[in-house]
C-alpha cells in the first residue's frame, strides 16, 4: 500500500445516481466524501447538507482542493469526457458513470489524458460485480461451458414522457447520447463483452415508437463476437410497465441465464449435479421508479479504492467503458446506414 491511508472523494453532480456514490463512499472503509458541486445550487446544498460534506458552486474550486484524490462524474453523458480530462490535469483520479462519454474521440482522449497524468480512470459497469455475473464469468473462464456459441441480451424496460420530459438532456443526441441502448442498456452489452469477448461486428434496425424524444427507445440488433459466437440485442424503454433484464450464455457444455441480476438458470454437461436455477423477486425492475440499490456500486466502488491505494489497476478500466460504447456507437451507425459495421475495439 502506498502512503495514502484512505481516497477522499468530490462528487460531481448531485442528483440521484450521486446519492448513490454518496452512500457507497460512506460505508467503504478507506473512502471520504469531502465535497460535492453541481451547478444546481438548491439540490446542492441539500445533497451536502444530507451526506455532511462541503459544496462548490464552480468545478475549478472542488478540483483546486488538495484534500481531494478523486472525483466521481455523474453529469449528462455528452460531458463526462471534458469533465474528466479537467480532473485528471488537476491529479485527480477519475470515476465515470456510464456511459464514458457519447464520442468515441472524446473517451480516447479521457483515456490518454488519464494515462499522461498516471491517474488511475474507472467507468462504472457495476453489474460486472454481481454474484450472477461472477459465477457464470468464472465458469466461461475456466472452459467448463465449452466454446461459447450465443450471447444475447434483453432489456425490457419502460421510461414514460414524463421521466425524458424531466431533463433538458434526457432523449438527446448532443447530451444522452442515444436512448434505450446507451442509457439504459449499455451496462448489459458491457456484460456480453466481458463474458463472451469482444464483439467484432453488429447490424440494427432501432426506432422512436412510444415517446416524443430525439433518440430511439426500441433497438434491435445482431452481434457476431471475434471468437465466432453469434449473438442479440433488445433494448427498449417502451416495455410498459417495465419488465426484465436477462442475459442468455448458450456454449457447448452448458447454458446460463441471469435474470435481473439473478441466476435463472445454470447448467453445464460435465456436473451432473449442477443444476440451478432460482424464482425471481416479482418486484418491477424495469420502471424508472424502480428503487436502486448501491450495493453494487459499493463494490466496485470499493475496488476502485483498493486500486487507488494499491496502485494496481481497476477491475473496470477506462478500455472497458471505451470499448462498451464502441459497439453502441456501432448498433446506431448500422440503423443510419442499413449496414453491417465493424467494432473499433481498443486492446487494454
């Protein structure tokens, strides 16, 4: 461990994904919350009065502070790059909620700032921490599924006019940077590459059919992965009244299916005696109003600090959220153009 005892965090942005962080910071061991800015002053001094931190009223008077190591980002996507690059030239390490950024030039140049500063840059993927995702990635890893044939995701969810009508960047391509694929569903084509592998090239239709917004909130799309798996995509906020998330992991020894963060089902040909599959919770998971819980950002917040302190690398590195929007990027391309389109996939 270097010197440091502890990360002392700022938060920008103070609305509800920056209570979540909050929250987590506060029950991880070697983490603080110093302060916090937005430039919603009134919802500000609430959140500082509510998490016992300071607040700044400018972005260059939280960076300046000495007594700040890193910052989380949880602004409107389309700003999380210039944000972060601002950071990091200030010695900060950087945290970025998804998705890295809406442009692919901008998240490479967040990625080689980071690295010029040698600060540390993590993009928030946190369902990677589930037990779900770790069973079934320790068991692709080992080869005990075999060679991995599928992998496909839906996101059955649902936002009404309301939830996109709420904020002036929601539903826009300048500040969203897409709709159901790359604010809701990006954390679920993260998993498809972290459990199958790279994804090489896809092909979408995608269309506006439930709301009045700039984006899509329906996409569908076929994926086939460097390995020679084939793979889908559905993502939608237009499932009323919000349904499920499932990944599905077809290979030849076994199969697995994570529902909501749950494992459905897992099988695999060689263990006779694993067998499992579990009832999900009914609650609805797929509405905006659905309660969120932190635990998942406590961990990889948690490795995020473990990293910092122990100068090791990220589990989630700033490639990772790079290459995550890259097939996003990719989906919308093949809508525009009615083509097949290759990834740009950056090695870590």
């Amino acid at each position: 461990m270097n010197s440091m005892s502890k990360v002392r965090f700022g938060i920008i942005g103070a609305g509800n994904v920056g209570e979540i962080h909050a929250k987590s910071i506060s029950e991880i061991e070697n983490a603080e919350l110093i302060a916090a800015f937005s430039p919603n002053l009134e919802k500000l001094k609430k959140f500082a009065k509510k998490f016992s931190c300071d607040y700044h009223t400018t972005l260059q008077e939280l960076l300046l502070r000495k007594d700040i190591d890193a910052v989380c980002i949880l602004t409107p996507s389309g700003t999380h790059a210039k944000i972060g690059i601002e950071a990091a030239r200030y010695g900060k390490h950087v945290i970025v909620e998804k998705p890295i950024d809406v442009n692919l030039d901008m998240a490479d140049a967040l990625i080689e700032e980071c690295e010029r500063q040698s600060v540390k840059l993590s993009v928030i993927s946190q369902r990677r921490f589930s037990d779900a995702v770790k069973t079934t990635k320790e068991y692709v890893k080992s080869g005990k599924m075999g060679k991995l044939n599928f992998g496909g995701v839906q996101v059955k969810w649902y936002r009404s006019q309301e939830y996109y009508d709420s904020r002036a960047w929601r539903g826009t391509w300048a500040l969203d940077g897409g709709g159901a694929l790359m604010n809701q569903s990006i954390h679920y084509v993260d998993l498809l590459q972290y459990i199958v592998g790279p994804i090489e090239e896809v092909f979408s239709y995608c269309g506006t059919k439930a709301h009045n917004i700039e984006v899509e909130d329906l996409l569908v799309g076929s994926l086939k992965f460097k390995n020679g798996a084939l793979g889908l995509v559905e993502a939608t906020t237009a499932a009323y009244p919000g349904l499920f998330a499932r990944l599905d992991i077809y290979a030849s020894n076994g199969t697995a299916v994570i529902m909501d963060d749950e494992i459905e089902f897992l099988t695999i040909k060689s263990d006779k005696k694993l067998k499992k599959s579990v009832k999900r919770k009914s609650e609805n998971r797929g509405a905006a109003s659905a309660k969120i819980s932190h635990e998942l950002h406590k961990k990889q917040l948690k490795d995020i600090v473990d990293s910092i302190l122990n100068n090791k690398k990220p589990q989630v590195t700033g490639v990772d959220g790079r290459n995550a929007l890259a097939i996003v990027i990719a989906l919308y391309e093949s809508c525009r153009t009615g083509k097949p389109i290759k990834v740009d996939v950056m090695k870590d």
